[in-house]
C-alpha cells in the first residue's frame, strides 16, 4: 500500500495512494458507509500502531463524483469514516503539490460532507473554504458523572461537535491527560443523554475553548477526536463549527480574521463569510509539511497485521 504521510500543525495525515479495497461508484457519502460497514479492517489496520500513529487521519483518495474536482477523498480514524477534515485537506492540498498533482492557486476537492474549495498558497500553506457549518443547540446542559452539569453548544462543521466556552480545566499541554478524561466523558454523557444534531447525528467531537493569553491569539482549543486522541492542531471542522457559533452570538463579524490555537500552540487563521442557509462558510489556513513516503507491507505471518488491538 502506497502512502504520503503530512502532519499539520502537529496532526498527522497518511494519504493512501494505492492499495486501498474499491469502494465502487456512487455518492462519496455512500462511498465512505461502504468503507465504515465493510472495510474496518482495513482502515484500522492504516491506522493502528505499528503501522499507524495515534491521533492519525486517513485521506483515501477516490475518483470523484463530480469530474470539477481534483479528487474524492475520505477521510477516517482508527474508530470513525468522518464526514470531513480540515487539517487533513491542508495536508492532502500539500501532499498533492508534492506529487505535482496541483499547483498553485484554487482546486476543488470531494468529501462525503460536500465539495470544499483549496487554495494553494505557497508549498506548505493552504486556506480551505469548509462546507456550511451551522450551529443547531445553544446552552446545552449535561449531566457529565464525575464532573456535575456542563453547558455548551452543538455545531456541525463536517463532523458534530460540543463546544464548552470557556474550559473548566486550564487548556494548557500539562492538563492534557484532564482534558482527554473530561471530553470522553462529556461525549458518552450526550450519547447516554440523546443530545446530537438535528437528526439525533450523535456528538463525535469535543472542543474546550479559553481565551488565550497572547493578545494576537483569540483562543485556544483542546478537541477530542472520535478515537479518544486529541487534536494536535486547532481541527479545521471544529474551528468550522466553532465560526458558525461566534457569528450566530454576534462575536465575530464576516471577513474578520482570528487566530485559533490548539493546546500544543499551532494555530489557524479563521474567517468567514455568510452562507446561504442560515450558517457560515468558513476559511481555515494553515500549514502542512510531508514527511514520508512509504509502502506500509502486510505478511502474512504478521502477528499484527490488523494493527494492535487491545
Ligand atoms: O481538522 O477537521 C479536522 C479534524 C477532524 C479530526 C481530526 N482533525
């Protein structure tokens, strides 16, 4: 199997070139349920150490619905097929300059969640214009064991999130361990308690914000990813979601730029502009740089060929 691995602002991304089952034709959506019902194996044998990282993302690259774009790409974790990435796109921007796949300038790229834009600005960095993102509750409370109440809201930018604003626990890198512990809980509590999207989609990521102390930075963010790893870098679809919240409590304005950090210090620059149903579409940019080329092998008498499961 033949892979580019990325990292964005710290998050990994291993884009699978050849190698990969046929997913066969259709909607990308239908595509990437083929690839969650029938290929787990396969994508969990990606992602799992020894051959995989934790906190990595998958970008199966596959032809595109709509011939207008470069590529189809789904995305996935050792535990979910996720609608969208962010910092897997400006990685997958990247690795496809690296290939000499695109060059410069705008490209239009298919996820299951619909078609995103990429600007390719210079070799590592990338501004993506998301899928309308929207926030559907605001002030959720939940009860979390351990830990009392909690209020947030739920937002979807590509995948669902709870954003809780302002954290209860100090997001900073000593607290990580606190902070994993506390957004597991938070996501089983609105699982255990029927808060989702408006479709009862469950709650796949976490986000804890807090303002940051720099004045050139609007926040920092801890985010929970499906896998129980957190994001190294600010998550594009949660920054997404996030945009959709700040404009709808009016605490940013269209086309302001604000620079999101993640709880290990890389950071996007965030902006938007109004969507047509009510949301927003946001713009993410960041950097990406590859890192490796490799042919991942699978023998036979591997012991841990489906990766390490325990
Ligand atoms: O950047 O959207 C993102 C993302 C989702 C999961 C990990 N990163």
């Amino acid at each position: 199997m033949h892979v580019i691995d990325s990292h964005t602002g710290g998050e990994p991304t291993r884009v699978i070139l050849e190698g990969a089952p046929d997913l066969g034709t259709g909607s990308l959506a239908e595509r990437a349920r083929r690839l969650a019902t029938e290929h787990e194996g396969f994508y969990r044998s990606v992602m799992l150490e020894p051959r995989g990282q934790p906190a990595m993302v998958g970008a199966l690259l596959v032809e595109p619905a709509d011939p207008t774009c470069v590529t189809g790409v789904i995305y996935f974790d050792v535990d979910a097929v996720l609608g969208m990435c962010g910092h897997g796109t400006i990685g997958l921007a990247v690795t496809l300059a690296h290939m000499g796949r695109i060059g410069l300038g705008h490209h239009r790229i298919e996820t299951p969640a619909g078609v995103v834009t990429v600007e390719l600005i210079d070799t590592n960095t990338v501004t993506v214009t998301n899928i309308e993102s929207r926030r559907v509750h605001q002030g959720v409370s939940l009860e979390v064991p351990g830990y009392g109440s909690v209020t947030g809201d739920v937002a979807y930018g590509g995948n669902w999130f709870f954003i809780i604003d302002p954290s209860p626990i100090p997001v900073v890198p000593s607290n990580i361990r606190k902070l994993t512990e506390l957004t597991i809980a938070v996501r089983e509590a609105s699982i255990a308690q029927g808060v989702g999207g408006e479709n009862g989609e469950p709650i796949d990521h976490v986000i804890l914000q807090e303002d940051a102390p720099d004045p050139a930075v609007h926040s920092r963010n801890f985010v929970l990813c499906p896998d129980d790893n957190y994001d190294r870098s600010p998550c594009g679809t949660g920054s997404s979601a996030r945009l959709a919240c700040l404009a709808a409590d009016g605490r940013l304005d269209p086309g302001q730029e604000i620079v999101q950090q993640s709880v290990i210090g890389s950071s996007y620059r965030l902006s938007y502009q109004p969507g047509s149903t009510g949301g927003v579409i946001p713009s993410i940019t960041g950097q990406a740089f590859v890192m490796a080329e490799a042919s991942l092998l699978f023998h036979e008498g591997d012991p841990f060929q489906a990766g390490i499961e325990v």
